[in-house]
C-alpha cells in the first residue's frame, strides 16, 4: 500500500494545534513512517495540489476562507478537522456574541472599514464543508491524533469518546471540583484528553465541545444545589460554548 | 489463627517490617481525602479514615490494563502482576471484593483479576469515623464476620490484629511474640462492631435488602425512573466510584507498522450513553431513563439472582459522587418501598 498523502491548512487559529503536532518529537517519525506530507506550511515549504487526507486546522472567519476550505475539500479524499478552533468553532466564536462592525472597531479601531479586514461570523469547518474526522481539544491532544492517523491509515474507524470527561476524570481518582463548590463543564464535554484539568485541581473548560447529547439542563438546575446561579453557569460555558447548540436552548 | 494486641507504636513497627518485603499499598491522605497508595513509611497509615476516593478494586481490576500483545505471529496474554499488601480496607469494601472474587471466577476464568487476587494480602481494618454518606450498617456490611487476611480493630488506644487465613498468619509472623488480646480486649472489639452497625448508617434504609429483588420485581414501571433520570449527565461516576461495579471495554491500539498491538482493558459503566451499543448500531438502553433503571436493578435485583447477594455494599460514594444529587440509592430504594405500603 502506498503512504496516504497528507496536506495541512491552517486558518483562523493560534497554530497551537499544529504545535501539538510537532511537539511528537521522535513519534512524528513514526508518523511520516506512514504517511507523505505535501504541504505544510508550518514545516515545509512546498504545495501540493493532490492529496488524500487535508487537515484543516482554524476556523472559517471571512468570505474567501469559506471559498479556499471549500477547494481542499473537493481534492480531498479525507478531510480532517484538528482542534477545536475547526471542530466547534472554538475560542473564536466568542466573536459571534457581537456584531461584526462592533468586533471590528473594537480589533482595528480607525482602520476598521478596511476591505481586506473584512470579518464574518466564526464558523467551525463542519458548518462549511464535510468533516469527516474531527481531532477535539485546545489544544488537540496529540496522542489522539496519532492514533486517529493510525486508524486511517488502516481503513479503521477510530473511536473517539462519546462518554464525558467525568469517566477519565474518575478513573484517574480525583476529587470533583463541585466538592470543592466548583463549576466544571467535565458533565457535558467529550472525554479523549484524559481529564488533564480536573487532575490539576482545575474545573474543565469545556474545550472538546459537547458529548452528543448533553443534558445541559441538568447542570443549570443544579447550580443551586452548589451555591451558584445559572448566569454562573453560562459564563463559563462562554469560552468554548459561545453560540453553539445547547449552550443557551 | 492468632489475635494479637499492639500499641500504635507497635503495629507501625510490624507494619515497617512488611514494608522492607513487601510492596504496600495503604491508605493515607491526599489533600483533605483519603486515597490507596504505596506506602513508604507506616506512619503514612490513616487507618481513621472515612471512605477511600477511588474503591480499592482499582488494585485488583485496574483502571486500564493491557489484557494481551498481538502481532504477525499470534498473541500472548499479559498478566501484569506481583504480590502485594492492600492495607486499610473497610469492611463494606472487603464485601465488595468477596462479590468479585465470584464475578470474575465463575463461567470463563478471568486470569488478570484472578493472578492479581491470588498475589494480594488484604488487611481490613474496622471502621473509626463514618463517611458523609455511608450506609453500609443497613446493608449488613458495617462489620465483616470473615473475609480477607487481616482484620484490624482499633480497640481504645491500641489494635487488635487478627489473623483471618494462612496469608493473614504469615504476615503476622513478626508479631508471633506480641502479647495475645485478653477476653477484655475482644469484649471492647464486639462493642466497636456494635456501634458501627448502627453508626454506619448515613442513610436509613426503610426495607431488608434481601426485600429488595421482590421489590424491584414489582417497579419495572414506577414514575421515578422517567423523573430523575431527566437530571442524569450519563457521566458514569456512580458506575466508577463503586467497588462492585466490575464492568470493562476492551479495545485495541496498533503500533505505527500497522501490525503488532495491544489490547487493552478499560472501566465502563452501564450509565454511559453507549455502553448497551452493538456491532450493528443497536442499543439496548438507548434512553437516559432505562440505564437510570437499569443500575438500580443491577444493584438490587440482577445480581441477587445470579449470585444471591445485594450488589451495593453501601459505601456511599456514588451519592457523593453524583454531580446532580440522583444516585443515592437508598432514597430511591425508599421510594419504591413507599408506594408499596
Ligand atoms: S484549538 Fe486551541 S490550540 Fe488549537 S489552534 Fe485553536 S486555539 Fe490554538
Ligand atoms: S471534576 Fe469535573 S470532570 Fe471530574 S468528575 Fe467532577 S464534574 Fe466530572
Ligand atoms: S478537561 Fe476539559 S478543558 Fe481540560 S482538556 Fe479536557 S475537555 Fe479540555
Ligand atoms: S451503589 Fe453506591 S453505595 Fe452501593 S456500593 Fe456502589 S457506590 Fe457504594
Ligand atoms: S446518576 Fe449521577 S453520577 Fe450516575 S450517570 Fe447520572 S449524573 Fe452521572
């Protein structure tokens, strides 16, 4: 079998994603063991304009990002969306809690009716092309990622959770936070990352994005219950929660 | 089988010296709750604790664990075990482990849990300060008449350490010459499993738990499945925190030359959306209400069917582990029992 060839595009995003990537060290070997890059700006300086797996890494802010995802996927076979900026959206749907001439202003102050500052409403990759496998996380957790690679490369379908963060967070024997009177976001996220936060002594912000179907309801009415109010609640869901389902139904 | 009694000055001696052999996991402090963890130095040892945060069948069925190695040329099995002392069980605890020693046992062997049992000392220390939600005096396992190798008692300012089975006895060897409990030292024992069996009480439950197969026979439909389960997370942290929750996923990793591998073994709960999913997409108990059920029965009734015996031992730690508040199960076992009077 010939090694899948493999093309990475970022977009709206902090690259941190990618770093995570290279951040492998010695597994990245083992990796291009068994796949090709062709384009990667952040490692390589060639293009390509065939591959068959396209990871997207950023999401979908202006007009002509919406046409340049839309390109890959047509000569993608797979495509791939890596971190939460492409899955969900991300930090960056924080914006769409505005209005787009009011971000501008607030981001380019005088020089916000620039056309080539033109902005839109965030949109995960999903909300504009066909995603075929998404790598959660802020930043993905890189582990994941291989194995998801692995599986691919296999023609295996990778399973990724859809239990919350709560099953790893428990199985690594911490404390909940909600003992210590803590809002954690650990009941309605997807679990994958191995509840790093919560195993800090953090509460979960929520950066995978929901479990398919959380019960959101559930968590609003039982902040009471910890000495804390819905609209508590909701500002923690702000961060990655911002205008996505079941955040404010 | 001998009963010995040690000043605290004494038992951490005796304890030192199985440290120098042995490798001891006991139960010490980690912030402001109590964990399972090697154990350095006996002066570690919080043998008041209340509850452990993790049930103590972590030991015995791990987390996660490699189960065996694939490759081009067949399988092994992986059995990753050496022997070891679990210090500080409670009772209720020990209860649980009794069931899984059935569990895994019965019908297809299960070699991992069984190797890790047969290398495993157990020393089940009586209760001193109950938890904030134990019940396990209303479930017939405050005080274990039986069961581990050592049972340890704090009886005034000393312990009474006894003997429960040739394991026990060879751990004990040290203290061969430490002078033996009087009749007055028993005496105080029988007074502390007296107390704890109405102590351990957190929770009242209103029915016999051997009533309780026939009461959950007749609630199949009962409203309060539907109404509770509607504030369920499906995190299964009332799955994970038990000690006789024995349930696992097995899955495997393949290495970067596509061929050699492990597969491992993983906890899982029957609370999780898709732990009843099948090959096929087919799921059992595919609404939030009928794996709310499910549990209750499982606990109660399922299992007492099986093997006669009620699968919560009641620790309490799904009580206090449930976010929402909806996983005591005495409450719901009362109210059961309420609409039957
Ligand atoms: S998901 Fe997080 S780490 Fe990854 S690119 Fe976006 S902001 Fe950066
Ligand atoms: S700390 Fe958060 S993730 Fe962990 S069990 Fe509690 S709610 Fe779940
Ligand atoms: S625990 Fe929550 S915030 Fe932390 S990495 Fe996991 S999903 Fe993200
Ligand atoms: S059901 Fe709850 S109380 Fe009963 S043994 Fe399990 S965790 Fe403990
Ligand atoms: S009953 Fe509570 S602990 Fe159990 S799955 Fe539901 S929300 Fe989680």
């Amino acid at each position: 079998m010939s090694k899948p060839r493999v093309a990475i595009f970022d977009f709206a995003c902090c690259e941190g994603c990618q770093l995570q990537v290279v951040n492998l060290e010695e597994e990245l070997l083992d990796v291009l063991s068994v796949v090709t890059p062709v384009e990667w700006r952040e490692a390589m300086s060639e293009q390509s304009e065939e591959y068959d797996i396209a990871i997207i890494e950023g999401s979908i802010t202006r007009p002509e990002d919406e046409e340049r995802v839309k390109k890959i996927r047509e000569r993608a076979k797979i495509l791939i969306a890596l971190g939460a900026c492409a899955t969900t959206g991300g930090v960056n749907k924080l914006k769409n809690n505005f209005g787009m001439d009011e971000v501008r202003t607030i981001v380019y102050g005088k020089d916000a009716a620039m056309p080539h500052l033109n902005t839109m409403p965030t949109k995960s990759v999903a909300e504009v092309v066909k995603v075929d496998y998404m790598v959660h996380g802020c930043p993905i957790n890189n582990k994941e990622f291989t194995y998801i690679v692995r599986c691919l490369v296999m023609g295996k379908q990778p399973v990724i959770p859809n239990y919350p963060v709560c099953v790893e967070c428990k199985m690594r024997g911490n404390v909940c936070r909600y003992e210590y009177g803590e809002i954690c976001l650990g009941p309605v996220t997807r679990a994958g990352c191995n509840a790093p936060c919560p195993s800090a002594g953090f509460w979960c912000f929520g950066c995978r994005g929901y479990v398919d179907d959380p019960n959101v309801q559930a968590a609003r009415e039982v902040m009471d219950k910890y000495g804390k109010t819905v609209e508590d609640l909701k500002s923690r869901l702000l961060l990655f929660g911002s205008k996505q389902e079941h955040t404010d139904e | 089988m001998s009963i010995k009694k040690l000043e605290p000055a004494a038992l951490n001696r005796w304890v030192d010296g199985i440290l120098q052999k042995q490798k001891v996991y006991g139960i010490q402090a980690r912030g402001d709750k109590f964990v399972f963890d090697q154990l350095d130095r006996a002066d570690q040892l919080r043998l008041d604790y209340d509850v452990s945060v993790t049930a103590p069948k972590a030991f015995l069925q791990p987390p996660c664990e490699t189960l065996l190695r694939f490759g081009e040329k067949g399988f092994e099995s992986v059995v990753e075990s050496e022997p070891f002392v679990l210090f500080g069980v409670h009772p209720y605890d020990m209860a649980a482990i009794l069931q899984m020693d059935v569990v895994f046992a019965e019908g297809n062997p299960d070699i991992h849990y069984l190797e890790r049992r047969k290398n495993a000392t157990i020393v089940v220390c009586d209760v001193q300060n109950a938890s904030e939600n134990v019940f396990a005096g209303c479930m017939g396992t405050a005080v274990l008449e039986s069961g581990g190798d050592v049972l340890v008692t704090r009886v005034g300012s000393a312990y009474v350490v006894e003997s429960r089975s040739a394991r026990g006895e060879a751990l004990m060897e040290t203290i061969a010459t430490a002078p033996v409990a009087g009749a007055r030292d028993l005496g105080e024992r029988k007074a502390v499993w007296e107390k704890n069996r109405k102590l351990l009480r957190r929770h009242e439950l209103k029915v016999k738990p051997e009533q309780l197969p026939a009461l959950l026979e007749k609630s199949y439909d009962h409203p309060v499945w539907e109404e509770k389960a509607k504030r369920c997370f499906s995190c299964g942290s009332c799955n994970l925190v038990c000690p006789t929750c024995y349930c696992f996923n097995v899955r495997d990793t393949v290495s970067y030359n596509l061929k050699d591998g492990e597969r491992e073994r993983v906890w899982d709960g029957c609370m999780l959306a898709e732990f009843a999913l099948v090959a096929g997409g087919h799921n059992f108990r595919k609404k939030k209400a009928e794996r709310y059920r499910h549990r209750y029965y499982r606990k109660g009734k399922y299992l007492h069917d099986m093997h006669k015996q009620i699968a919560c031992v009641g620790c309490g730690r799904c009580i206090t582990a449930c976010v929402t508040k909806i996983a005591n199960p005495v409450e719901i076992y009362n109210r059961l029992a309420e609409g039957q009077k």
